[in-house]
C-alpha cells in the first residue's frame, strides 16, 4: 500500500509539467481541423546512443523476519531516444530484525533453546537486465531553476540466488528438543518490473529513483498440524526494492 501510494504521489508531482516524445502531434481546436502542430520539445539531455553507469543503495522487502537492503550497479546504453538496454547487479546484506528474535524469545524452552524458528527466504544476490521505455520527457521550473527528468518503465528478467531456513523450520512445532537454525542455497529465474525516475543534473551525471518488482517462486511450508507437522511446497512471491542511485552518462 506504501508503495503504490509513492507511485502516485510521484506521478501526480510531475504530470503537470511531463512532455510526450519529440515527435508526437498537438491538435489545437482554434485552429483549421485539417491543419497539424509540431511542438518542438528542446530536449537538452538527450540519451541516444550513450552509455551510462549508476551506483546505488537500496532498502529492500521479502521476508518480514529479515532486515534487508541491496547494493545496485547498472550498466545501460539508449540504442533510440526513448529506448535502452540495461544489465544490473544486487548484492543482498541480510540479518534477523526484532520479529525474527521476538518469535524465538517467545518460543523458547525451559532450558533456553529454541523450539520455533520462522520460516525465512532471503535473496543474496541478482542479476539480469531490462529493456527500458522513457516515453516521458519533463521540466519543472522551481525557483528558477529547471530540473529536467525522464520517466522510464522496464521489463526484464534475472537469475538469482537466495537462501532458506526451509528443513530446519520443518521441525518447529513437532519437538521440544532445541532446533539449530540453518540455511541452505538455491536459485531461481524472476521476472521483473520497475518504474524509473531519472533527474538530470547535468549532461553526464544523474540521479536515480527505481521502483523495481520481483515476480518468481520461492519454497514455503504449510503447516498440516500438530502431529503433522509442515509439507514443503512451492509460493509465487514478489519482492520489492527501492532504489536510490547516483549515474553518469558517457
């Protein structure tokens, strides 16, 4: 809900001063039906056929039992004004955050040890790439000052790598005997989905705001009862980053 409040936020923010491409046709109903206006966009930063780096940070959520964030490289080139390829690298840092120690604190035996763990899915790392449309090209004249912008959306896909405590939690519940948690690594193929806004500084250096989306399957557990215990299956999941980046374009 967070998230799709931002979006709208951020799009309300700039509809206001948001220009089609170069080459889109006004129709103005003072004028002759039969005639057509091209409105001149004078684009100052044009990214045609330029390479671009970007280096960010990023906080990110897929286990509400980790405290999560990413560390982002993207490397991108515009083959067209308004369309680009672009490869990108997450590093995942990861760590239990106060739900995770408050279920085990809660849980646990007389003698100290742990007897339920929560079910934890982290990503470690990603890569892959995106084909990237800017359809949108804005100014907005702030004190004076006019801040140029593209407003980007990518679609694309990447090979990640993640971990799970899914054996070790297959125990909780079904012993009272203290469970050592463990993680074991996998894999998996995501498609992914993302809203860019890029503010032009100046001609090379940018600044960067991605909404990225992460669609894929992950292993989950449900849990069949007391004397049952967990049957692991599979869950359609998606994950979020938010990132901020600092770019130059060559």
């Amino acid at each position: 809900m967070t998230s799709t409040k931002l979006i709208c936020f951020l799009l309300c923010i700039f509809s206001l001063n948001v220009f089609s491409g170069l080459k889109d046709v006004y129709k103005y109903r003072w004028l002759d039906k039969k005639k057509k206006v091209f409105v001149l966009q004078d684009k100052m930063h044009e990214n045609e056929k330029r390479f671009y780096l970007s280096v960010g940070w990023a906080p990110s959520r897929l286990s509400e039992f980790q405290a999560s964030s990413n560390i982002n490289a993207t490397l991108g080139y515009y083959f067209k004004e308004e369309w680009a390829f672009e490869a990108f690298y997450n590093h995942g840092m990861n760590s239990e955050n106060g739900a995770y120690d408050a279920v085990v604190r809660q849980t646990s035996s007389g003698s100290g040890g742990r007897t339920v763990l929560p079910h934890v899915q982290r990503y470690n790392s990603m890569m892959g790439g995106y084909i990237l449309w800017s359809p949108f090209y804005g100014k907005i004249n702030t004190f004076n000052l006019i801040f140029h912008l593209d407003l980007s959306f990518g679609l694309g896909a990447s090979l990640n790598n993640y971990s799970h405590n899914t054996s070790a939690t297959k125990q909780s519940g079904t012993s009272t005997s203290s469970i050592t948690d463990s993680y074991e690594d996998d894999s998996n193929i995501s498609i992914n989905g993302k809203f860019q806004f890029m503010w032009h500084i100046n001609n090379n250096w940018k600044f960067k705001f991605d909404y990225a989306n992460y669609f894929g399957t992950l292993p989950s557990l449900d849990y069949q009862g007391p004397t049952k215990g967990h049957i692991e299956t599979t869950e359609f999941i998606r994950a979020y980053d938010l990132i901020f980046s600092i770019g130059y374009m060559f």
